[in-house]
C-alpha cells in the first residue's frame, strides 16, 4: 500500500491538450489556453473572484460578489465578514481545494482590499496562491 501517494490529473499528461482558457482575455480574436490543472484552477479562482452573483444568466448564484463590499466602510468587523464569505463560498463551489491560508488586507487611506488566498489542490500536493485588489 503506497503512502502519500499523489493523483495527477490524467489530462496534466498530455502536453498538448489544453484544460481551460487563461485570464486576462487579452489575446487578439482567440483566447489563450491553459495546459495544467493548477493553472486552470487559478484561472477559475479569479474567475470566480470576479464575477458577481447575477453575471451568469443560467447560474445566477455563482460568483463571489465582492462588489458589495466596495462601498463598505473598511474596518475589522466588514473584513471579517468578507473573510467569512469568501471561505464559505470558496468551500461551496470548489471542492477539489483547501484554503491554507486567506488573508484580507485593508489600506482605508486608498480605499483599496487585497485579498491573498493560499490553496492546495487535494490528493495532488500542488500548492498555489492568488491576489487579488479591489479598489
């Protein structure tokens, strides 16, 4: 019986096989592809960060709507609330990941929010993170 023993995503092995479409959509008439399942799994992660609820027209309760939280008055008690929200939401829609760490940074003198997310893909050992601003 092997101990530790990590899953890699069948699809990882195929280098030329793409598993999902990379953010920023930035490329001139085609959108650039993604070929590892970390680099999915962001993309979807910040996708997700993003997109508010109602953005979706046949999923319109996706989305971390974070826009609601924009005009907030920052202070402990709101960005614990958001830190709340987000750990929830993320436990809701991705399954396949275990938040490590989720910091929430407030700058009131900038009106800006970081949100820093550390994350490990289960059964894979792949760690990664994400930061995002709001400002």
């Amino acid at each position: 019986m092997a101990f530790g023993a990590r899953n890699i995503f069948p699809i990882d092995t195929q280098p030329g096989t793409a598993v999902g479409v990379s953010i920023p959509f930035n490329n001139n008439s085609v959108f650039f592809s993604t070929y590892t399942t970390q680099d999915a799994i962001r993309n979807n992660l910040i996708n997700f960060f993003l997109t508010n609820k109602g953005d979706i027209y046949l999923n319109p309760d996706f989305g971390a709507n974070l826009r609601i939280f924009i005009f907030e008055q920052i202070s402990s008690n709101s960005m614990d609330g958001l830190k709340e929200t987000v750990q929830s939401l993320i436990s809701q829609y991705f399954a396949n990941i275990k938040v490590n760490n989720l910091n929430i940074l407030q700058s009131p003198d900038t009106n800006e929010v970081t949100i820093q997310l550390y994350y490990t893909i289960i059964n894979t050992g792949i760690t990664d993170q994400i930061q995002i601003s709001f400002t």
